[in-house]
C-alpha cells in the first residue's frame, strides 16, 4: 500500500510540469487574499489545497481561470502566460472547474448541462444549426457520445431527462464534475467537491476523483475543508494561510508540520 | 434519419392550412377578419424576434420597437415610388432618389440594416445583464424616436410618414412567420440554443463551461433585430402611412405583455400569447359597445375592455408567472429530440 503511494508520486514528480504561478498577489480594496503565490502541478497528479477559511482558495482558482486578474505575479499553463486571458479562453485551452456549492444550468436537462459543455470541442455556429449541415450532424453527434458517457460514469444515465435543479444535492456534485470532464480538461480544479455530503458520498467522491485522474489522465486540484477527503485522495498538498503559502509537501509531512497546526489551531 | 416519419407530414399539412388561409380567406371572411388574422401573424413574427433575445438568452430588451421602427422606416423610404419620393421627401439625398425598391427586397434590406444596428448597439450592452440591459436598450429605443423625428429629411419629421405602396398581404405575412419560426426553431432547439439558456440561466458557470457570453447573446439580440426589421417592413407595408409614435413605448408594451404572457421560454407560448391577446382585446371591444343578450341590455362601458384586459394579465401572471406555456412547447405528441433520445435508450437497453 505505502509501496504504491510512493511509485505514483515518483511517476508524478518526473512528468512534465502543467501548471505554474509565481509571485502571484491578489488584493481587494488593501485586503490581500493572496500573496506571492507560488506552485507547480505536474501532469496526472493529485494535488489538495487547504487552508483556513479566507486563506486564499478560492482567490487561486479565480485567478487561475480567467474570473479575477492579479495585481501580480505570473501563470504558465503548459508553458504560456494565461494572465489576461478570458474565462472561456482559458477553458478552451484545458482548464476547467466547479463551484463551491454548485452552478448549474437549472433550467437545462441533466444531459443537456453535460452538454453544453461537450459542445465546446465539437462546435457549430448558428448558420451551420439553421442549414443542418453534415458537420452539424456528426458534431452533435460526437458531443452526444461524450456526455452520454459521462453520465454513465457517474451513474446519472437515469436521470438525463430531468431539469438540473430537481436533482439531489449528490448527483447535484456529481453532474457538476460530468460537466466540466465534458469541456475534456487537462487540469481539473474541484471547489469544495466534499462539501454537503454525508461521509459514505465523501468515500464515493474520493475513488471517483482517482478514477477521473486514471481515466482521462487529468491534473487533479483540489480545495477542500474536509481533511479526510484531502488526506485520503491527495498525492501532495499545499496549505495556505491568510494568503501566503506555508507549507507543501505529502499527506503525512502536511499532517506532521508544526506551522499547519498553529494555522488551524491558532497560536498556543 | 432518425425522427418521426409523422412531423413531415405534419408540417406539409400545416403548410397547405396556412397556403388555404393567406389565399382564401380573404374570398371566405369579412375585410375585418382578414385584418386580426394578418395582425395576429405579424404580430407574431415581432414577439418570436423578441423572444431570441428575452425569453431565451435572458437579456430583456425593452428596446426591440426601436428595431421595429427603423425597419418600418428604412423600408419605407426604399420602397416609396420614384415619382412621389420628390413630391413626400424632397430633401432626400439624391442617390435614394433615383430608385425605389420592391417589398422583398426593400424588406430584406431593412432586416440586414436592423441587423448592422443591432451589432454597433448591442457590442457595449450585452455585457449588462438584468435590469441594467432592459434600461439601456429602452434608451436605445428613445433615441431612435428622436432620431426619426429629427431625422426630417429622411422621415418628414414627426408629421405622418405617408406613400408606402399597400403591399402586406396574408401570403407575405405567413410566408414571413413560416421563415421566422423556421430559423429560430432550428436555432433555439441546437447547441448554439443551448448555449443560450445556458447564459441565460448562469453566466459564470456558461463561461466556465467555454460559452462565449458576449458572443451568445449578440447572436440572438442581432437575430432578432433582424426579423424585427423584417417585422417593420411588413408594418409600414401594412399601414401606409405612420409615424415616429407608432413605433414607442405602446407598441413596447403591447409585445412585451403579449411575450410574458404565452410564456417567453417558449416560441409556441409567443405565438400563443399573441392569439390570446389579440383575440381577447378584439372581443372585449365588440362587447363593450354595449349588446343584448337574452333581453338583458347591457350597456355601452367604454374603456372596460383595457380594464378586463389588465385584470387578466394580473391573473395569468398569479397562476402561472412562467406564462400560459411556460418553457414547454406545443408539440402535439410530436418532439423530434425527445423521440430520438428514447430510440438511442432503447438500443442501450436492447
């Protein structure tokens, strides 16, 4: 068990780098929510980013996916700058996200939310919709076959058909991870996926997160309070507070560091 | 293909309903009838322009009449005979002088004019959502009023607007409504759709999801100005003769109550809520002249029908706030979508 921990984290250390900021400072108003950021993702790992509420979570995947822009600092993604860049851009090019909580198209279909999604790799424009070209046809076709897929991963096939909104909170998570697969991601940023579930779904959530990984051979990041998902699910870890970053390392060096403890705890 | 063998043959047959109705009705119906059937079709192809952009893509615009008006007028100065252009618009500049266009393709140029005004107008306002969008575009639609009553060399001003050949007929409208239904069928009910009611319902998770929210809504404000020049030109066909104020807040109103209450989300619930306003309005009004009905006399109430009118919004607004049809379409049994997604489980199944 501790044997194949290890060999995977060799494996994660040697391949390529996929993602990376430096320097990166974000402030509101004076308030700083993060400061010189720093970190690396390489390909097909499994990162948890943690930290007390107001740490800086969330700020990183805003700035990471194009919904707020640092004052400073830089973020590579496969080796170019994504500063600047609009959401969609940066989606586009492989990385996608959810929601804490989670935001998904009420009104739409379960099958039609995974949709709008598949359709950002096999795209047809309004003219092409109107004349039903061949490329229409084979385009629809091809983003049917991956969301058709993609509910069958995560055991929603049953419920395509019903409005988004009606679905339990679970399948809720669930639909929401389906959706952003369905933009065929390289680098996946879960929010909070624990968060709302009862601790047999948390068990479920963490073999679907290596499942994806093992499946699509995505980067996975993801923040979190619940610390027995991150400490189960998690290859490495990087813990935050009030904006900066004090500690990276593996689940037992997080565990162990005197610094992650005063965080959470506060000063003895 | 896949599909319904029946939607064919139904649409033929609504197609040959409509042929027989544009041509025969006027041999069969009294000058008045013809009149609230054209109305109701030429109505409908506004509120389905209006539809594109409020009901489905969840930009509410109050200024689509400003779309109405400008088509109403650029076709009307298109399409005014060489002769009498001298005589109605004499300071016209001289190169619009020297020709005057026939009704298709006055009518195709003002959809594609409208259409350009749409692209310059909408580029800054569909990055405003909610009621910010609604309060900008019902500015675009003043200044498009003032523009047509200041405009007097173009537009005589906020005198009549007069000399447009009559050239709206039954065969013209519904040919219209079928192309208007047509496209934005297909549209609404294809990716480029869902992308629209997936910015309508969510910008953020529409552009984490890669949707161009700019882009989607632009798309469907443009589109619908388009048939909502269309929807001018047949106007101004229609009428004749107008003016700046026949294309202002009345007309706003009157679409905007028609689009709410058929159910925006929805483009049989426009052409529903379009027959039921119509329909109710023209009855209320006959009745309000006062009548005698197994010998109680009731008397002339002027005015009632708009009260029972309004009274009747206030209801269907109570009981069902999504409008008559909500977001679902008449489709009689017949939905091409839902019909192939159970094939495809089936074979799953099998």
């Amino acid at each position: 068990m501790a044997g194949e921990a290890t060999t995977l984290q060799v494996e994660a250390a040697t391949s390529p780098l996929i993602l990376r900021t430096r320097g990166l400072t974000k402030a509101f108003r004076g308030l700083v929510a993060l400061k010189d950021h720093a970190i690396e993702l390489r390909e097909r790992e499994i990162m948890g980013v943690i930290g007390p509420n107001g740490s800086g979570k969330s700020t990183f995947f805003n700035l990471i996916t194009g919904f707020s822009k640092p004052n400073a600092g830089q973020i590579e993604f496969r080796g170019r700058s994504i500063i600047g860049l609009r959401t969609e851009r940066i989606v586009s090019l492989g990385i996608a996200r959810t929601f804490q909580g989670s935001r998904l198209f009420p009104s739409l279909t379960v099958e039609d939310n995974v949709l709008a999604a598949a359709q950002l790799r096999h795209p047809v424009g309004p003219l092409d919709s109107v004349l039903r070209t061949a490329r229409y046809r084979t385009r629809v076709d091809k983003a049917e076959a991956i969301a058709e897929r993609l509910l069958d991963l995560m055991g929603l096939t049953a419920q395509a058909g019903r409005l988004a909104s009606q679905l339990p909170y679970g399948d809720q998570r669930r639909l929401e991870i389906a959706r952003a697969l369905a933009t065929e991601p390289a680098l996946l940023l879960l929010d909070e996926p624990a968060a709302g579930l009862d601790s047999n779904e948390t068990t479920a959530l963490v073999e679907l997160i290596r499942k994806i990984r093992d499946l699509f051979g995505v980067t996975v990041v993801v923040v979190e309070h619940d610390m027995d998902l991150i400490m189960a699910v998690c290859e490495r870890i990087q813990v935050l507070a009030t904006g900066e970053v004090i500690c990276v390392g593996t689940p037992e060096q997080v565990r162990n560091d005197p610094r992650v403890r005063e965080a959470y705890l506060g000063h003895a | 293909m896949s599909g319904d063998w029946r939607i064919p043959l139904v649409l033929l047959a609504v197609c040959v309903l409509a042929a027989a109705v544009a041509y025969g009705a006027p041999h069969v119906l009294s000058d008045y009838f013809v009149r609230i059937i054209l109305l109701i079709a030429l109505n409908s192809i506004l509120v389905l322009s209006l539809s594109l952009s409020n009901g489905f893509t969840g930009v509410f615009s109050l200024g689509h009449v400003g779309f109405i008006g400008a088509g109403a007028y650029v076709s009307g100065i298109l399409s005014i005979p060489v002769q009498q252009k001298m005589a109605l618009l004499p300071h016209l500049p001289s190169f619009l002088h020297w020709f005057s266009l026939p009704f298709l393709p006055a009518t195709v140029v003002a959809g594609l004019f409208t259409a350009i005004l749409a692209v310059i107008v909408g580029y800054p306002l569909m990055r405003l959502s909610g009621y910010f969008v609604s309060v900008a575009t019902m500015g675009f639609l003043i200044i498009v009023n003032v523009v047509l009553i200041n405009a007097s060399d173009f537009t005589r001003g906020a005198r009549t607007f007069t000399g447009v050949p009559l050239e709206t007929t039954l065969p013209w409208v519904f040919a219209w409504l079928g192309v208007t239904l047509f496209v934005l069928a297909r549209l609404v009910y294809s990716p480029f759709g869902r992308s629209m009611k997936a910015v309508r319902d969510d910008t953020i998770a529409a552009s984490a999801v890669g949707i161009g929210v700019l882009r989607a809504r632009l798309i469907a404000f443009v589109i619908g100005a388009f048939f909502s020049g269309v929807g001018g030109s047949l106007y101004a066909h229609y009428l004749g003769s107008f003016s700046p104020n026949t294309f202002y807040f009345a007309m706003m109103i009157n679409l905007i109550a028609m689009l709410v209450l058929g159910g925006m989300e929805s483009l049989t619930g426009a052409l529903v809520g379009v027959v039921c306003v119509s329909i109710l309005s023209e009855l209320l009004r006959s009745v309000e002249r006062g009548f005698t009905f197994a010998g109680i006399t009731v008397p002339a109430l002027f005015g009632a029908s708009q009260i029972v009118l309004g009274f009747v919004f206030i209801l269907i607004m109570i009981f069902r706030p999504k409008g008559i049809m909500g977001d679902r379409e008449l489709t009689f049994g017949l939905a091409a979508r839902s019909a192939r997604a159970r094939k495809r489980r089936e074979e799953q199944n099998a």
